[in-house]
C-alpha cells in the first residue's frame, strides 16, 4: 500500500576513512592555523561555519585542513587557479586505495612500492599531498600548465617531507595524457584524473553563475574568477565525456604500464557513452565506484588490461 508521502532521497557519504565525515572542528582547525579564525562566522542555524561563496574563506579553510590532518606545513593558490574541497579530493584517494587492496580493509597497500599518476594535478598539488600523507605512497603529478607546475614546485619546496615523495612533469604535448608523461619501461599502479568538465568556456562560465547563485542564495550576473578554475582546469574540446574517451584510447598503448586506470565522471549521463568505448578496447576489468558529499554525487570509472 502506498502511503503517500515521498520517500526522501538519502544523502551521499563520504569514505568511511575519510578524516572529513563528521561537521568541521573550526576550534581545533583555529588552533592550528590561527589565519581561519577572522573567516569563521555563525550560519543561520547559529552553528560555527564560513562564507563558502567566499573564496578567500575558503583557501583559508584549505590551509588549515592540510595543515591540520595532513602535516602540509605550506599551501595556497594563485589567483584565478582551481581552489579543490579537500573532503572530496581525500574521498577519491581512499576509494582508489580500496581498489588497490581488492576491496580488503587489512590489506590496503601503503609506502614507497606504490606509485600513482595523477592526471592534471593542477596548481593545488592537492591529490599528491593527501595521497602521501594518507598512505605514504610515491606520485607522479603531471600537468599542461607551466605556470601550475612552477606553482606546485613551490609548494613541494616548503614541503620537504612530501616533496622527494611527489615528480611534478610538465606535460609538454597537450593533446595527450600518457605519452610524454610516462617512460617507455616506467611503471605506475593507478592512474587518477578530474577532467575538466565543461565543453567550451561559455559552458564553464554559466556552472561558475550557477554555483555562486546557490551558494549566496540569489541570482549572481557577474562572475568573479578569483580562485574558480584556469580555462584548462575548467573545460576542454568535447568536455568530460570526450577527455576521458581519449584517455581511454590511449591507455591501450600503456596497459603495460599500469594496473589499473581511473578517472572523475561528473555526469553520469557520460557513462554508457564511456562504457561503449572501453567495450571497443577490451579491458579485462571495469568497475565503477560510487562517491558522493552531501546533495552532490559522482562516481570514478576504471579499468585495467591486466
């Protein structure tokens, strides 16, 4: 029998590892990086929050949670470059590092044998940093932008524990992700990527409008870039479904070259799509990880040749 009420749709869940599940600690994150403090406002339910349509708030939150559960000692963003939430940049971390341990909690592989490709890694640096705090593993960072790749330098440079952890490669051939980045004999475990999403930068402004609109509560009609995203970060010819179609087709060439290839999918629309073109090259495993924060849900797609 029907009752008539309308089921109401659960909320997505962070990774039960994830260091960020339970509502932020500002006190303990104040103690830890005094510069928060002046961001730290009360929120309409009179609970210790930020302006998080503020972007300055939000570098400054960053700065304490990397310092605070991941021993990042310095970290910032230039202007205009992507500003990532680190609770879902740790959820990707913790759900590859199941994949790697086959789904078994005990038998997580951590340390220096590991190696991740993080594709794309942007100015932040973000993924390599809480990677190699998490689970001491080894990355290599790779991205088209120089000015990214000189900016994560200089956050590996005050880094010194992190940084002989972590080979920032500038990826001097923009059309593609593996070939110039990976050696011919090198060898990684897992590959990771946040493609950017939109198709055109047109596209990319009007989710910039969209995401300041809900987050200030009223309609925004001038975009501020501050710390949003770098036109490389935010779009590319063909969008996601296309990038990720690519780095399908070439991960042929390097399946000898890692055991399992992974990446971000926004919209879940693009699957079927991706899944048609991974059935093209014949992989022997694809799996598809659910992930999610709150009212927001993604999921990762991989597959492996071995």
């Amino acid at each position: 029998m029907k009752s008539g009420k309308k089921t109401k749709k659960a909320k997505a869940k962070l990774h039960f590892r994830n260091k960020h599940k339970e509502r932020y600690d500002f006190e303990a994150l104040v103690k830890s990086s005094p510069e928060l403090k002046r961001h730290v406002i009360l929120n309409k339910f009179d609970d210790k929050s930020i302006d998080f349509a503020n972007p300055t708030a939000v570098k400054a939150l960053n700065k304490a949670l990397l310092l605070h559960f991941y021993k990042v000692n310095y970290w910032d963003v230039p202007n205009g470059f992507l500003c990532p939430p680190i609770p879902g940049r740790a959820d990707y971390i913790h759900n590859i590092a199941d994949l790697l341990s086959n789904g078994i909690e005990n038998n997580i592989p951590t340390g220096k044998n590991i190696t991740v490709l993080d594709i794309g890694t942007g100015a932040n640096c973000v993924y390599p940093l809480i990677g190699t705090s998490e689970y001491d593993w080894n990355f290599i960072a790779s991205d088209i932008d120089r000015g990214a790749v000189k900016w994560a330098t200089g956050i590996l440079d005050k880094n010194e524990h992190l940084s002989s952890k972590i080979d920032l490669r500038l990826q001097e051939e923009p059309n593609h992700i593996f070939k110039g980045i990976l050696r011919p004999n090198e060898t990684v475990d897992i590959t990771m990527c946040n493609p950017p999403f939109h198709s055109s930068l047109k596209n990319a402004e009007a989710g910039t409008q969209r995401k300041l609109t809900n987050l200030k509560g009223k309609k925004v009609t001038e975009i501020t870039k501050n710390f949003g995203g770098t036109n490389n970060e935010l779009w590319c010819f063909g969008g996601e479904k296309r990038f990720i179609a690519n780095m399908i087709n070439e991960s042929v060439t390097y399946k000898n070259n890692c055991k399992w290839f992974t990446s971000l999918v926004s919209d879940k629309d693009h699957l079927q799509a991706l899944y048609k073109t991974l059935d093209a090259v014949n992989p022997t495993k694809v799996k598809t990880l659910p992930m999610g924060q709150g009212n927001k849900v993604s999921r990762i797609l991989a597959w492996s040749f071995k």
